[in-house]
C-alpha cells in the first residue's frame, strides 16, 4: 500500500459507459467527475470494448468470435509467451498498449481531458480475464497454470502502459482491476481455485507503481482480498454492504493502515434507480458505514477514507439513466463533503 489517501468521499465511476460516441461519453463523466474523471468503456460501441475483450489485444494466440475468445496456439507461441516473462522481467510495457479500436473511450479521454490530479483507469484482472478466456477445448486459461501465469503477467503490462499513460494527463493516476468473477468464490458452477487468487491478483498489482484499486461487483471473500497490496477496495454497497460488515475486524485494519473504501450506494439498475433521491441513499450509506465505526474508527474517517461510485458499471442503462445516476453520485459525495467537513 502506498502513503495513506484521503479522498474525502470523491466520486467516480467503474468503467463502462452506454455511450456509443467516445467524446460525448467523456463529456459527461467531466461534467460529473471532474475531481476524479474516468476513461470510459464502450461495450455498445464495439465488441472490442467489452471489458475481456478490449484487454487481450497482443496476447499469443488470441481468436476473437464477437465477445468470446479462445486461445489457439501458433507455431511461435511459446517464444511469444516467453517474451511475456522477458517483458516483465524488464518492466518494459510500450508494446502492451490499448489501442483506439479495443479502447475508443480511453483515446478519446486521452485527447480531450482537462489535466487533474488524479484520474482513474480499469484493467480486468487474472481471475476475471482467465475464466473468460478459453482453450480450444473450451476450458478456461485460469485452469492451465502455464496460461493464467502468462495472462497475469500479460495483464499486468498492461496495467503498467495504462498508467504510463495517463500519467500524460494527471500526475496521480489510479487503476483498478475488476474482478467480477471473484463473486464466484467457494462456488460449485465456477469453482476458482482460492489458492491462484492472491497470486494472480498481486502480479497483476505489481505492475501498477501508484494507487491501486480492486473491484468486486458482489459478495466474495473480502477478507481474502484486503490482504492483497491494494489501497482501495470497490463493492456494490448498494446490494451487498451487509457482506462486507460480516469482516470488520478486516476493513477496519485496512482503513487503519490508510486504505479506502469505495461505496456502490447508487444503484446501477433503472427500477432501483427511480426509487431512490440523494437523501435516501445518503442514509443507506451511513448505515453501510456504520458497523466500522464499533472498532474505534470515526465516522468522519470512515467519510474522509471513502469514495462513492454507482454500484457497477453503467452500460446496461439507458443514456438518460447514465447522466441521472452520476449526478447522484456527485451531489451525494458533494452532501457527504459538506455534512462532514471533508
């Protein structure tokens, strides 16, 4: 973890956005999130831009069939695979890149964005990514300890290039690495094995010098995951703040060591949405918030060690419900900040 971060209860985002036009995407995350802008990404847009997909660019072998991909193997694939390790070994991401046909969003964003302090980018992580992505036979890489090795380096470069830059745009990039799939831990359907997930999730953690955030988008074992190198943990606070209560102890000795936590509280579904004002979610925040404060822990630097997202990505939502739920967000973080003098 690097030096302890206050962000006060900020808001930012997770990552995808409805938009099919890059320029208008980012201008409404400007307009909402000025203080921590994100690159947006465009599933709609592009097959490319769906979050596995938009990430296997330069990966050996990669067969892409709309937003499936499988792994199939060349003549030169172990050296190729080799030259991964040499990568890493080396640091040296420059071949890793996103380009402006897998990321539109991220290009845009490079190209248009006013320059901030901080600004946030998003990889999918190993677990996420190795589930996915399959061999020929339809098994996923994560279960071939040679692929989900490489991938997680792989991943890891690319994380690394992300950050490099951004750097051209704020001094003090964060990324984030989404892991969706770590709901299914300890499931029978998806059974991933808990051993690989510390390691996969801090190679790819290493290639990130700054701030680095995890996501998870449901109830896993959180505990698991505050043990990683990370220094903000991001979760659906808006369905599932009673999983986290369940590992206090855990959350409160990361926030004493100076992590922070980003809250989900607005509703990424167009239903919840419309049942939902910024004094309702205001107060399901500070009852999500609650149970970490009869450790010791104040309120206020509950508030002061926070950020508040919507609960996921925004890409299954219309355009209209996209602006409405981060204006939520805004004006929800801007009531924290001044109700608590952060």
């Amino acid at each position: 973890m690097s030096a302890k971060l206050e962000f006060g209860c900020l808001p930012t985002a997770i990552g995808s956005m409805p938009h099919t036009d890059a320029e208008e995407a980012c201008a409404i995350i400007m307009k909402y999130l000025p203080d921590i802008p994100i690159w947006p990404q465009l599933p709609k847009r592009s097959p490319k831009e769906n979050m596995i997909v938009q990430f296997s660019e330069g990966f050996p072998g990669v067969v892409i069939r709309g937003d499936k991909i499988h792994i199939d193997p060349s003549t030169s694939f172990e050296s190729e695979l080799e030259q991964i390790y040499i990568d890493c070994e080396q640091d040296d991401a420059r071949k890793y890149g996103i380009s402006a046909e897998y990321a539109a969003g991220l290009h845009a964003f490079l190209s248009k964005a006013v320059r901030s302090r901080i600004v946030k980018g998003q990889v999918t992580g190993a677990v996420t990514w190795g589930v996915a992505v399959t061999r020929k036979d339809g098994l996923g890489i994560l279960y071939d300890d040679t692929l989900a090795e490489a991938a997680a380096k792989f991943l890891r470069l690319k994380a690394s290039w992300q950050e490099n830059v951004l750097k051209q745009i704020a001094p003090d990039p964060i990324i984030f690495v989404d892991e969706p799939y770590l709901v299914s831990l300890g499931s029978v359907f998806t059974p991933i094995p808990e051993e690989k997930v510390p390691v996969l999730l801090e190679e790819v953690l290493r290639g990130i010098k700054g701030k680095k955030g995890l996501h998870c988008c449901g109830n896993t074992n959180w505990s698991a995951l505050l043990d990683t190198k990370i220094d903000v943990l991001s979760f659906d606070a808006y369905n599932y703040a009673s999983s986290l209560s369940t590992h206090s102890a855990k959350v409160i000795s990361f926030l004493e060591r100076g992590g922070n936590i980003a809250w989900g509280i607005v509703p990424n579904e167009e239903e919840a949405l419309a049942k939902e004002s910024m004094p309702s979610l205001r107060d399901r925040l500070e009852e999500a918030m609650a149970p970490f404060t009869r450790g010791g822990v104040k309120f206020k630097q509950v508030v002061a060690q926070g950020l508040i997202t919507p609960s996921c990505t925004l890409a299954s939502l219309s355009l209209e419900a996209a602006a409405q739920t981060l204006e939520l967000t805004a004006d929800l973080s801007h009531d924290l900040r001044s109700r608590y003098s952060v």
